[in-house]
C-alpha cells in the first residue's frame, strides 16, 4: 500500500450551506484496500463528507479525485463505489436472494450465475444457505444487515461507503457484527469507508481513522495513534474517560498544575509549549503505598468504584477535583471506600496537549 496512488484523495474539500461551512478545507489520501473510518460528534460533517465521496452531493470547491481522476461532479450511479446505509433500502417484498442478486439483474447476468454469486456472498457474510428463499423481512435485523452488505458486495465496488450501519443494532449483535466487517474487509481486500459516532467502533475496525470536528478533519491516525498520542483534548475526550489538568511550563521545567498547588514532572514537550492541558489515562494511574513511587504523586480519597466489565473505575477526589483510576478486575484496589490514598504516574504516560 505503501507509496502506491492512493485509490481516493481530497484537495480542500469544502461544502458551504449558506454561510456554513459543514465541510470544511479538508485534505486527505486513502489507500487501496484501507479501512479508514471518518468519526465525530452529530453534527461535526461526517454525512456531508460521505455524501460527497459517495457522489450524491457535490463540493463547494476543492477536488476529490479517484485513482487520480477529478470526480467532483460524477453522480453516484455512474462510480464504481457503493453505499451501505442505516437504513438498510433492501425492497422489503423480496427474498434475501433476490435482494442480493439486484446488482447482478439490473447488469443482465444470467440467472443460475446470479444464484451461484448469491450464494458465494451469503457463505462469505455467514447467512444460512436456506435463508436464500426467505422474505427479507422476515429476517432480524442483523442478518438484514448482512443481506444489505452482501447486495452492497453484488455491485463489486471499488469502494463500500458505510453510513453508520450498525447504529440501530444492540450492543451484542453490533460487537458481533463489528468484527465480522473487519472479517469481511480482509477476505474481500476491497477499500471501505466508514462513519460513525462511536470512536469505540472505529477502534475495532479500521486501519487508520479521522476524527472530525466542525467540518474539520483534526486528526488522522493509526487506532493506536489516535488512542496514544491525540494531538488536541477534543481528540483525547473522544476517546473515553480521561484525566484532564490545566497546566503551565515553569522556569524550572516542570509542570505547574493550575488548582493543585503543585508540580509535575512532564512527558515530551511538544515544540514550543508554554501551557496546555495535561492528560492522564486512568489506566496510568495508580494507587501508591508512598508518594515517591511515581514520578508524580497527589493525596486523594477515594470516593466510589464503578464495575466495567474487565475492569474496575475509581473515582478519587483530589481537592475539588476528580480523578479516575482504573485497575484489572483481577487485581483490584485492595483498600476501601473513603480511604486516604496516593495516587500517582509516571511522567512517560501522560499527554500533552495544546487545545
Ligand atoms: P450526525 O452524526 O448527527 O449525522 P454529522 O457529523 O453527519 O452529524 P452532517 O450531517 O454532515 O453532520 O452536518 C454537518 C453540518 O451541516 C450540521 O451543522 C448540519 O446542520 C449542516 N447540514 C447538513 N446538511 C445540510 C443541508 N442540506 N442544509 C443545511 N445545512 C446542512
């Protein structure tokens, strides 16, 4: 993938609605064959930017080119990509093999190839051979969702769009579901792009992910990139529960924490840094038995313990403030509630953040 043309590319995509700019100058290359996930808050531009990629809307200005040609005005009928929505638009009167064979029918294949295509994606999308003959409405809505993938997969796309296809699914069914897309972009090899709110989905799925704020696209990166080194605040919140401090750089290089009272030793300045925002992961916070175990130490008191699943959550308060510590479920804080506690990091395992 390295250093190939990239399949789509963006030269200051904008798209104005009046006097708003939902879209806003955005700059991007996705390779062949990447599964790059587009998330943000409701509102922050991800429809209209796939919309314009999907080709049923337009940009104000700036190029979106495919394999290097300009395709800003090519309706979506007429590109080699194909949208997967929320709302599933399978004809609901059909069967799950006649909604899959569609693509193939409108490009005059011949029925029993139509069939045996049908069948091929119904193995690939793990939907019962016998559910070929089935009304489409007669199935749940998670093997709805995968007849709509496999009708999506008919057309064979260069490029899936998906428009958060799973937000309508519950928790299990969508983790599920989750991992069977990842699944199914590996053994089709085939270029998608996903939307979502959820950047708890976009981990478990995508190569590289661009997290959009008003109309701009304000990082992109690895999950591991993102979830590591967030290169704003608003990126590191999006992300989950996190530590967040005010802080300033002192004369004598350490971190002086508005509200502490006290100072920190800091991670990697990032260039130039005078004052920003300190961000700690509550899995880097431990409870210590002395201050001097940590390169950073604040008393607290623990206030109260929440059950996630794998892990237990801490709230410690720290003056007026609150702090989140969280251990492995096996290993959990062996004191108890209300106790006074130590609470510390090491300086390597923070953030520093300028917005
Ligand atoms: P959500 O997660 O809620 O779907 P989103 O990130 O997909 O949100 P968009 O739907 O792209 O956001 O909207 C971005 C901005 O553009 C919003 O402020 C929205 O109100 C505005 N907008 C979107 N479509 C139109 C339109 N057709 N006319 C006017 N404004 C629009």
């Amino acid at each position: 993938m390295q250093g190939a043309e990239p399949i789509l590319s963006l030269k200051a995509v904008r798209k104005m609605f009046g006097q708003h700019a939902a879209v806003d100058s955005i700059d991007l290359d996705i390779a062949e064959g990447e599964f790059f996930t587009i998330v943000g808050p409701s509102g922050s531009g991800k429809t209209t930017m796939l919309r314009m990629l999907a080709g049923m809307d337009t940009p104000t200005s700036g190029d979106i080119l495919l394999k290097g040609a300009r395709i800003n005005d090519v309706p979506a009928n007429k590109r080699p990509t194909c949208m997967v929505f929320q709302s599933l638009a399978l004809f609901p009167h059909r069967t799950v093999g006649q909604n899959i064979e569609f693509p193939l029918k409108i490009r005059g294949e011949a029925p029993e190839k139509r069939k045996a295509r049908a069948l091929q994606l119904m193995d690939l999308l793990r939907l019962p051979q016998s559910h070929y003959a089935k009304n489409v409405m007669k199935c749940s809505g998670g093997e709805r969702q995968r007849v709509a993938l496999a009708r999506a997969l008919a057309y064979d796309p260069q490029i899936l769009f998906f428009d958060e296809p799973l937000s309508a699914i519950d928790y299990k069914l969508r983790k599920t579901l989750e991992k069977e897309l990842k699944d199914i972009h590996r053994e089709t090899k085939k270029t998608f792009v996903y939307i979502t709110h959820s950047l708890e989905e976009a981990m478990v799925m995508s190569d590289r992910i661009g997290v959009m704020r008003a109309g701009k696209l304000v990082q992109v990166g690895t999950p591991q990139e993102i979830y590591t080194t967030p290169n704003t605040r608003f990126v590191s919140e999006f992300v989950g529960d996190v530590n967040v401090m005010p802080v300033s750089l002192d004369s004598g290089g350490m971190l002086h924490a508005k509200g502490f009272g006290a100072r920190f030793k800091p991670p990697n300045l990032p260039q130039g840094f005078r004052e920003g925002h300190l961000v700690i992961r509550p899995e880097y916070i431990r409870f210590l038995s002395a201050a001097p175990e940590a390169d950073n130490a604040l008393p607290g008191r623990v206030y109260n313990e929440y059950a996630l699943g794998s892990r237990i959550q801490y709230q410690v308060r720290v003056g007026d403030s609150v702090f989140l510590v969280e251990k492995l479920r096996q290993q959990p804080f062996s004191g108890q509630l209300d106790d006074e506690v130590f609470i510390g990091w090491d300086a390597a395992d923070a953030i520093l953040v300028t917005d």
